[in-house]
C-alpha cells in the first residue's frame, strides 16, 4: 500500500503518509490514488486543485464555505514548512470547537485529510511555502466564509513567536460564536 492512513484525534481528520521512492536522482510518490483512500474510507470526489505560494510568517484562515458549498481537503506543502490546521465546525459534532494542527513540510511529506464541516487555516514556518490541495467542490464566492484565526474561544497554539502576516479580509473575520450555524454543514 503507497500509504499509511492515520486517523487524528477528531473523527474524519486524518493524516496521510505517502510511500516515497528516493534516490541521488531524486524521488517518486503517488500523492493520492482514488483506490487506496477509498478503501480506507475517503470516498471523495476531488473537483478542483489549487496551488498557493506564501512568504514567512504568513497566515492565512481560517476559511470554509456555507452549504451546499462545502469543501473536503486534502492538502500538502510542496515547498517549505507549515503548519496546517482544521477546526471543527460541524454544529452537531461533539468537538466543535476543537482543532487538529500537524506539520506539514516538502521534507516530511505528509497531507492533511479535512472532510466538509471544517474550517481550514495554515502559517508559513520556512521562508516560503507553497500549498497544492485538492478540493471536492468548487470555489464559490458567494459562500466564502471565515473565522478569526485568534479567536480565544478555539485557542489554537500556532507556536509561533512572530505577529503573522494577514490579509485584510482574515484581520476582521467573526468569531466562531458569531458565525450563523444554520450555513454550516
């Protein structure tokens, strides 16, 4: 099996491990096969890809989309070094609130599996990074919503010691409690 699947501590969020082949060449590995992800239960249907390159210190999140609109993720970072986050959104959940942060780097290799029903947000540890995730639904503006990255309700330990780098649209968003539920998944 080219990879190794492990479940994270809130249900559905689970980090991928890929088999890779490395040599004085270089090296080679599948970064998703439809088959293998179904078989452990990832029946998800990807619909777009993205790539995004950030400087250091950048954060950006955290993002999601009202339904119907909602996005499941599977994200890596190519180049440079995250840490990539997803916090439970899903109103009737039991950990609503709560988050999973791995690392993510072009060393280690590894991709976060975020099913719908999250809100996604990652900050650059390197000098750069560059993210490719793939999405299961289209970008729809008109259900573009987020959360504020440093709301005290969710408490999310970035482990950083620098003022991040935000857009303008992250430095205002809502708090978790201030979001309207009846558009979550």
């Amino acid at each position: 099996m080219p990879f190794e699947f492990e479940p994270q501590r809130i249900k559905d969020v689970i980090l991928v491990r890929p088999k890779v082949f490395g040599d004085r060449r270089g090296f080679f590995m599948e970064s998703y096969k439809k088959s293998e992800f179904a078989a452990f239960g990832i029946d998800v249907e990807f619909n777009q890809e993205n790539h995004s390159k950030s400087s250091a210190h950048v954060l950006r999140g955290l993002h999601y989309q009202a339904k119907p609109y909602g996005q499941a993720k599977l994200v890596r970072c190519g180049r440079g070094r995250i840490y990539d986050v997803a916090v439970d959104i899903r109103p009737n959940s039991p950990t609503f609130g709560e988050y999973v942060k791995v690392e993510l780097s072009e060393e280690n290799k590894h991709m976060l599996f975020i099913p719908e029903g999250f809100a996604h947000g990652f900050v650059v540890l390197s000098d750069e990074a560059e993210l490719l995730y793939k999405a299961s639904g289209e970008y729809a503006p008109k259900a573009d919503r987020g959360i504020l990255w440093c709301d005290k309700d969710i408490n999310i330990d970035w482990e950083i010691d620098f003022d991040p780098i935000l857009s303008e649209k992250d430095k205002v968003q809502p708090r978790l409690q201030e979001i309207n539920k009846e558009e979550l998944i």
